[in-house]
C-alpha cells in the first residue's frame, strides 16, 4: 500500500489550529489588571511569539535530522535512552494531548451556549446520563453527563470518524475548519481597523516601559502567554506523513508559528483599541466585551461563534497528532503492536479510538482541568529535554545529515532552554503538588517501559 503524505498547506494548519485556542481570548484580562502600557502590553505577545519560534526552529532541526513519527517520543529515545522517549509518549499519549482535546471540546459546547443564547444554563447542565446508580462506590461528582457533556462527546466523536475515514478526509477537513477559523479571525481584525470609536491607544514605548517588562507582574503575563503558544512543535509529531519533509517540516513550523504571532498580537490590538480598560479587567472573556463595542448587541454572540466554531479545528489537530505518538509507540514495542494497526485508508485506527476514548473518560469524569494542570510541568520538561538534545545531538553526532540547521546555534535552542527552565521553575514554585504528581506520572511511564521493552531494544532509524 502506497503510504498517503499531506501537503506543506496541511502541516502548516495543524501548527496553526495546534496553537490557537482559548487563550488568547481570556489573557488579555489577567493583564490590564497589572500591565498599563499599551506597547508593553502587544510586545508580551511578539516576546511570546519570538520564544517559541526558537523552539519551533530547533524542533525543525530535530525533525528532519531524526525524521519519524512521534516528536519527543522519537527525539528523546534516539538522543537519550528508549526509556526517556517512551515516557515523553506517555505523557503525551495518555494525558499530554487527551486533556488539551477535552478542555477544547467543553469550550466548544460552553461558546455554542453564547452564539445561541440558550433561554436558561439549566438546559446545559441539566442530566442526560448518571451512571452512579451501576457504580455507587464512585464519588457522587463523577460519572454524570449534562447536555454540556453530551455536545463536547459529540464533537470529539464526529472528528474522530473524520480521520478515522482515512488521511485525505482528515486532510481535507483539517485544512477547511484552519482556514474558516483564520478567516472568522481576520473578520474580527478587520473590524477592529475600521472601528471608529476606537479606544485610546499608545503603540510607542515610553521610560517606564522597561520598568515594566522587567518586573514580576510582567513575567507572570508571561508565563501564561506561553500557554496560549503551546502547540508550536504541531508538525514535528507527523514528520513521516508530510511529503518532501525536509522542505515542509522546518516551513510549517516557521510559518505557522509567525502567523499565529501575527494573528495574537493583532487580536490584543483590537481587544484594546474596542472595549475601554475598566471593561476588559471586569470580564474574563474579553472578546465578547470588544465584540459588543464592535458590533452592538450581536457582538458577544458573534465572539462565542467565532471562538466556539475556531475550537473545533483545534480538536482536530489535537487528535491528528495525538494518536501518531501512540502509533510510533506502538511500531517499537512488540506489546503495543495491536495500536500501531493501520487501516486501509492510512489512519492508525486502533490509535485514534483508544485516544477517542480516553478524552470521554475525561470528559465523563470531568477531570481534564485537574490533568491539565498536572501535566504541565512534564511537558516543559519534554521540550526542555529535546531542545537540550538538539545541543547533545550536535556535539555526539556532528556528521548526521540534516537537511535544517537551526538558525542562530547555540543562541537559539540557550534563549529557549532558559525559558523553559524558568517556567518549570515557576511551575514547581505556584503548583508545587501538582508538578509532583506529574513527576509521578513520568515515572509511572518509566515503571510501565521496564514491563514492556524488549530484551534488546534498539530503534529503527
């Protein structure tokens, strides 16, 4: 069977659908609070973007030198040990990506509320499904689905039978509900330009500016404002299913890592110039506060659609790269072969329903916000593993071909392995129990891998 490739257009979309999500529709409210500068503010955002473009640069470089499915999965067991990546897999796998596609599947549901303007929220909570009366040893929070619920599963389980029905149809798919996502985007920039009672707005540096950049407000915004970059490294997970990889990998991640910075700081713009400043620190959801200054009363249900319709092309994505960690994990270890299976169409079906199923127990369970915030200290420590490893990689092996070569060596993978550093530091500072039982989740991946791996293991190049 001839394997199925996608286009440069593709991987460039997961990138982009990878990284916008909820965020930077909330940031901006955290930030007013503290942040008074017009310049500083929209500069968090291109600082933002310009960290992880570093690390989307050296992911590049990674890819095309070490070119297979999986991401830090694939990286940490060729640079490191087949223990370290298979514990990035883990995580990413079990948690890592289930819980982002979760919490972005109940925001879907949670924005369709607001675009419809239900009559009352008792019709989104109220219950569908209570399985405490088959479990009653369970605690009485679990196991019970409102119609909230039930529409997140349906969205999750409409994308799933997408890429389910082959690479092209997920392709496809992807590439339409990227591209509708980035046009509802720039139809709220464009409105933002030709608003004319726009609030005031100062794009000019001024003396206290570095004052305020340097300050601990300032790197609490930005911390946060990483989060909301999160997904930069899309395409690296599926190097092996892009065509021309050595071209198409390294343009993905730069283009699509400069759009999404382009497209963060122009929202920011808008959100600032259209709702006055007492408006956006009063309420979480920022852009439903522009929108009805943009556009009236329809404003705030405009917003909720844009965002609601957006966040289905993030489940997409999610889901695309999600179970391609499982499927490369699955193509080393003899004891998970049954989950690398590959259907006729080109999708590792086995992969994509174990995925589908745990993001429902999730969902059932509500637990997903707890996961989140659990696993992001092991994923920083991921990242920070394979950009440290590009360093490693150099030093070990400088006679192994790569078609990339990161711009800027060693200046860029050091500003953002620094970077890194200090938010996992952070991490263990705000959340230590939380960063804890990450920790324990690595080590339960660590644990399991001993069971498992072969007697002797090498990977396939």
């Amino acid at each position: 069977m001839t394997q199925r490739k996608i286009s440069r257009l593709t991987a460039t979309n997961i990138v982009v659908a990878n990284m916008i999500g909820t965020g930077v529709f909330v940031s901006l409210h955290f930030q007013v609070m503290s942040i008074h500068s017009d310049f500083a503010l929209i500069f968090l955002w291109v600082l933002g973007g310009f960290l992880s473009l570093c690390g989307a640069l050296c992911y590049a470089e990674l890819a095309v030198a070490l070119p297979r499915l999986g991401g830090e999965y694939n990286f940490l067991s060729r640079i490191y040990h087949p223990s370290l990546g298979f514990m990035a897999g883990w995580i990413s796998s079990t948690v890592g990506f289930p819980a982002p596609i979760a919490l972005a599947a109940i925001a879907f549901a949670q924005y369709l509320q607001g675009l419809f303007l239900f009559p009352s929220p008792v019709l989104f909570s109220a219950t569908v499904l209570d399985l405490r009366a088959w479990f009653p040893a369970l605690p009485p929070a679990h196991l019970t689905l409102d119609v909230l619920g039930l529409i997140s599963l349906a969205v999750v389980w409409a994308v799933t039978a997408i890429h389910l029905a082959g690479i092209r149809s997920g392709e496809r798919f992807q590439n339409v509900s990227t591209i509708v996502k980035v046009g509802l985007i720039l139809c709220l920039i464009v409105a933002g330009i030709f608003f004319s009672q726009k609030q005031p707005f100062n794009p000019l540096p001024t003396p206290s500016d570095l004052g305020t950049i340097f300050s601990y407000p300032y790197a609490i915004s930005m911390f946060y404002v990483m989060y909301s970059f999160s997904g930069w490294n899309g395409a690296s997970y599926i190097t092996s299913e892009v065509r021309n990889p050595e071209k198409n990998v390294p343009w993905a991640l730069l283009i699509g890592t400069l759009t999404v910075t382009a497209v963060y700081a122009l929202l920011n713009w808008v959100f600032l110039i259209a709702a006055p400043r007492d408006e956006l620190a009063a309420q979480m959801q920022v852009a439903a506060a522009a929108g009805q200054h943009l556009f009236s009363n329809l404003g705030g249900r405009l917003a909720s659609g844009l965002i609601s319709f957006g966040l289905i092309a993030s489940v997409s994505a999610m889901s695309w790269i999600g179970s391609r960690v499982t499927k490369a994990m699955a193509d080393d270890f003899a004891k998970l072969r049954f989950l690398g299976r590959v259907n006729a169409a080109g999708t590792p079906n086995a992969a994509v329903l174990l995925q589908a199923l745990i993001v429902s127990a999730l969902i059932l369970t509500g637990s997903f916000e707890a996961v989140l915030v659990y696993t992001q200290f092991t994923l920083l420590l991921s990242s920070f593993l394979a950009v440290l490893g590009l360093i490693v990689l150099r030093i070990k092996q400088p006679q192994l071909p790569r078609p990339y070569r990161v711009w800027g060596y060693p200046l860029t993978p050091l500003i953002f392995l620094v970077v890194t550093l200090w938010m996992m530091i952070y991490s263990i500072h705000d959340k230590p129990v939380e960063a804890l039982l990450g920790v324990a989740t690595a080590l339960a991946g660590l644990l399991i891998y001993f069971f498992i791996r072969p007697a002797s293991h090498s990977l396939p190049a």
